[in-house]
C-alpha cells in the first residue's frame, strides 16, 4: 500500500493548446521531499469514462509540462501528482480538460481566369 506522504498539486490548468501540443502549469506543493511531478492523461472528456495512462514526467521544481503526443481535434483529460521518491505520492490534483485546435489549411491564392 502506497501512502501519500506529501500535499497534493494545486490548480492544475490547460495553460493553452494549439496544433499537436499541450502546455499544462500548474503550483508546487513546498515540500523538501518532492522528486517528481508525474502526469497522466486519458484521452476522453473528463466527464466521460475512461483510463488514466502516464503521459510524462518532470523534475522536482518544475511547474509545467508539455504534451506533444496529442492529435488536433482531440479533447484529453489530465491530472498529476507529486512523487518522493518511487514509492510515496501525492494525491492526485484536480482534473484539467483541453481540446486541441485544428490547424486550418491556406486556401489557394491568386486565382485567376484567362
């Protein structure tokens, strides 16, 4: 049984969204123990089912993430956690939902008749 032995995330938020990426930001918790940020994502709503999967981590300190593996169109879901060490965890943060944006597609230019 894993025990959570540090304070949870605070406020995790799409920071924004555009063509196959994701930012997300989110507070630290101040804890000397913390030596990880872990990210999960499921690729749904988050009000609609489905499983959370690991999508990525960052060091202890940093307070954004990247997610590069998204498709445009896509909505996922997101949620993160703080890790001290492999065994002890956070709980979980607040859930943060996104949807990617479609790059348009340029429109032919300078058409003319002859």
């Amino acid at each position: 049984m894993k025990r959570s032995i540090i304070a949870i995330l605070l406020a995790l938020a799409p920071s924004y969204a555009f063509a196959a990426q994701a930012v997300l930001t989110w507070t630290n918790a101040v804890d000397n123990r913390i030596t990880a940020t872990q990210i999960e994502r499921k690729d749904a709503a988050c009000t609609a089912g489905g499983t959370f999967v690991s999508t990525g981590s960052v060091a202890s300190g940093v307070a954004t993430f990247t997610d590069t593996t998204v498709a445009e169109g896509a909505t996922y879901c997101y949620r993160a956690r703080h890790a001290a060490g492999a065994t002890s965890f956070s709980d979980y943060s607040n859930t943060a939902q996104i949807t990617i944006a479609v790059t348009p597609i340029n429109p032919p230019s300078n058409l003319t008749v002859q």
